[in-house]
C-alpha cells in the first residue's frame, strides 16, 4: 500500500477552544495505524504546541513551527530552526512604543516572552506566555516575533515598516488581528517541501512500508504516496516481460 501523508495546522483547523475533539483525534489515530504520516504545521512555538498536544494525547510524525521557522519530531525535539536577526525584536519594540492597543510577543526554543502590552492581557494567555522585561531579552534567541493589534490602521503601518526596514531579513504574516514576524526564509510551504526532501532522503531501514529497492535520493514525489522508481521499475519489468513473450512465440 502506498504511504501517504497528511499536514494540518492546529488553530481554527483541529484545535477550538484550547482543545481537539476526540472525533478528530481517533480519525488521525486510524490515519498512523494505517502507516500514513501526520504533519503539524502550525505558527505555535515549541512550548505551545506542548500546551495543546500533550494534554490531548495526539501522536504525530513531524510538526512545523513558527510558521516554518523551525521543524520538530515526534517526541518535540528540534530537528531544525532558524531564528531572526540580531535586532528585530528590538527595533519592533521601538517601532510600537507608546502606541495603545498593542501587544508584542517573542517566542523561543525555550520559553515565550510577553514583552510590551497595551491591549491587557488575560489569565489564559498568560499560562503560554511569561512576563517578560526587554533587558531579558539581551543574549536571547528568539524564532518569531507575534504581535496583537486592536487598531487595524497600526497594524497596517508596523507591517509596512517591517517591509521596508527589514525586507529580506524578516518577514510578517498577517492573520486576523495578529502579524507573526519570523525569518525572511521561513514559510509553511517551504518547511513542508523541505521536510518531504529530508524524509525521502532517510535510510530504507527508517522507512517502514517502503520497498528495500527504493534508495535515498532516487525517490521523487509522483502524487500522492507514489514514487517514481517503483513505478518505472514495474514499467521496465513488464516491457521485459513482453519482449521475452515476443522473442518466444518466434522461436515456435
């Protein structure tokens, strides 16, 4: 059977009100049983997919975070990140100084940060963020920067800026009320391609289901749950088998 794979993001898709139904939750159990693989891709940072997926119990092969900025295995262990610029969180916080309706996160390996707010923020998103002040944030490596807006037309002007100040460097995805600010080179998709490549380019013996004779570096994807090589492979062995059928019926 062909393996195939499935990638969602977490709020607003699987996860409503902090929580996954049980409905969705044993659709994605029968899902790996079948030997397919489940992709989480999501803006959430490490600890924050945490906050959600532990307590649910969901099991998954891989998850995206930061909006791409970082990639994470089964067991939560960064397998890749990417983090912003030196002073980005810092040049934000100026940007924003002042302005009411505001709220500036930073999110981490470690731990996420609430370092400006002007907005009030309440209990439960405070169990996902820290309190932070910006001196906290000397030597720190932070992946994303979220930002809260109640003012659509500041939100628009700190977009704009980041445009033209750090273009190149960072890049701000709009959602809603919210601006997730992580590096220029991170994107949903381009995680998501990035860790097909790396998955094909595993070990046969990593891959469970796989036939032995598909090897690293050969195997291309070919729709959903296909590869190439197997295919030409069987192309190739039936077009021997006819020419030997061929070369019999000559023979007599």
């Amino acid at each position: 059977m062909p393996r195939r794979l499935i990638s969602t993001d977490l709020d607003g898709t699987i996860v409503f009100n902090g929580t996954i139904s049980l409905r969705d939750r044993e659709a994605m159990a029968r899902w790996r049983a079948a030997g397919n693989l489940l992709v989480i891709n999501t803006g959430r940072s490490v600890s924050a997919l945490e906050h959600v997926v532990v307590p649910m119990g969901l099991e998954f092969d891989n998850a995206i975070l930061y909006t791409g900025a970082a990639i994470v295995d089964a067991d939560i262990r960064v397998q890749c990140s990417t983090a912003l610029p030196a002073g980005v969180v810092e040049d934000i916080l100026d940007f924003v100084e002042g302005a009411p309706g505001v709220t500036v996160f930073t999110t981490g390996l470690d731990e996420d940060l609430l370092v400006y707010d002007t907005i009030g923020s309440g209990s439960e998103l405070l169990t996902l963020f820290r309190p932070a002040t910006r001196r906290e944030l000397d030597g720190r490596e932070v992946i994303g920067v979220p930002m809260r807006f109640t003012d659509p037309e500041m939100a628009a002007r700190t977009e704009t800026y980041l445009h033209r100040r750090w273009e190149g460097q960072a890049v701000g995805f709009r959602n809603q009320d919210f601006i997730d600010v992580v590096p220029a080179s991170a994107s949903k998709g381009r995680a998501s391609g990035g860790w097909w490549r790396a998955w094909l380019s595993r070990p046969p013996r990593r891959w469970p289901g796989l036939p032995e004779r598909v090897r690293p570096g050969r195997a291309r994807p070919a729709g959903p749950g296909r590869l190439r090589p197997v295919r030409r492979a069987r192309r190739r062995s039936a077009a021997r088998r006819g020419s030997a059928s061929a070369r019999g019926r000559r023979s007599r």
